[in-house]
C-alpha cells in the first residue's frame, strides 16, 4: 500500500497524518494475515516485535543506503594479509 504524501510541513500534523495511513496499512497487514490463518493478537505481536527490531537496525545504521556494498568491502581485504580458512 503506498503512503499518501504528507500534506503539512507542521511535525505534529505530520505524525498524525502518518499515524492514519500507518493504521490502515496495518489493518490490510492483519486482515491479510488472518486470511492465512494468523490471529489478530499474534500478529499485532509479531508487528510490535518487527517494528522494534527495526527501530533498532535504525539506530544502529541510520542510512544503511550509504554502506559500501559487500563486494567492495571483500575486495578491499583481498592482498592485506587477511587469512581465511
């Protein structure tokens, strides 16, 4: 589900805004998942859980866009005495 664009540069509005499309797009995430056989309370767990995990991943990376790519990182290491078993 795309989010709609924000349409107020006031950071409450924002939240608030954001916080009605969030919501919907959660209610489509749970009734696809009770649709699958997930109860509601399971799965608003598992979104809690996720959301978490992510806020966390964020605060440890906060543009993970801007890491080299692996390959570079492997390449760079190559010829500097690394050894590998």
């Amino acid at each position: 589900m795309p989010f709609p664009p924000p349409r107020s540069q006031d950071l409450h509005q924002r939240f608030e805004e954001l916080k009605v499309a969030a919501g919907y797009a959660l209610e489509e995430v749970v009734a696809s998942a009770n649709e699958a056989g997930w109860g509601a309370r399971e799965v608003l767990a598992a979104l809690v859980e996720a959301a978490h995990s992510l806020e966390d991943a964020n605060s440890a990376d906060p543009d993970p866009a801007d890491d080299p790519p692996i390959g570079d990182a492997v390449r760079e290491q190559i010829g500097h005495g690394e050894q590998f078993d």
